[in-house]
C-alpha cells in the first residue's frame, strides 16, 4: 500500500464499496482534504488523500484513480505543474484544480494545461450533492467524449455553490 510519513495507510484510502469510483484528494491543509473526501465518501466515493505532490504521485503509481482534485497551492510544486506532471503519466485521468484566490487568468491557464474542471474554495459540506449516476470504478481508463464529466465533479460544483 502507500508508505509515506505524511501520508498513514488509513489516512490515504478510504474504502467505500467495491466499484466505486476512486477520487485522490490532493490538499496541504489536512482539515480541507480530510472534508472533502468525507463529502465524497457520503456520495458513494473511494477516496484516498494527500498532503503534498511526492505523496499524490504515489498513489497515482499505486492505485487505480477515476479523478484527482488538487488544490493549486500544494508544498512541491504548484498544483497547475502537478497537472501537467501527472497529465503526462496518466492522460485519461481528470484533474479538478481547486483554489482560494480564484481568478480568470489562473482558471483559463487551468483549462488549457488540461483541468477538467476548475472550482474556488471553500466547499460547502452541508449543501447535499445528490448525484443520479455515479461512475464505476476504472472508468477514467474508458474513452470520453469532450462534453463528459465526472460525476464527482457535478457533486463539488453544486456543492460550491
């Protein structure tokens, strides 16, 4: 499993049932991280978590991931060169950037470094973020067309509402 002194074994997989969609949360703050892969375990959600870029990129080499959100402001690197880090490695995953200081310009450089989706701090917990499908596990593997997302994605948007 993951060994890393940032990252305990319980704290990055948090286990949902068997086919559920795998979500890497990627996110310095520990109470932020921790908040949203506990949304998106109540939503049916795999999750695993970690602190920094080292700790992500072990569990992307390690484990099967549908999508990973990080937040733009991660130790090791920014999260845009995160993206285009694990892009190269792992093309077929989404990426989902999530930041505090939100701007245009930085959503626009997100885009076209390939984000799936791009969405500002914080997210609202108690908004419910019902979704009518959500995607098995390993489905990041399977071709998309351009207009899908990942439900997950769906989920946090309307939760930061």
């Amino acid at each position: 499993m993951i060994e890393d002194k940032a990252v305990t074994e319980r704290e990055a997989r948090q286990a949902v049932p068997s086919g559920a969609a795998a979500v890497l949360v990627v996110d310095d703050h520990r109470a932020a991280a921790e908040g949203l892969a506990e949304l998106l375990r109540a939503e049916g959600y795999e999750t695993y978590v970690a602190f920094d870029v080292d700790a992500g990129l072990k569990i992307l080499e390690g484990e099967t991931v549908d999508v990973v959100i990080a937040d733009m402001v991660i130790p090791g690197m920014d999260g845009l060169d995160f993206l285009m880090m694990a892009h190269d490695r792992w093309p077929a995953v989404p990426f989902v950037i999530l930041t505090g200081y939100g701007t245009i310009e930085t959503a626009v450089e997100a885009t076209r470094r390939g984000a799936y989706e791009y969405l500002t701090k914080p997210i609202d917990p108690s908004v419910s973020a019902a979704s009518s499908k959500k995607p098995s596990r390993g489905a990041s593997s399977s071709s998309r067309t351009s207009s899908s997302k990942p439900a997950c994605t769906k989920n946090i948007r309307s939760t930061a509402s």
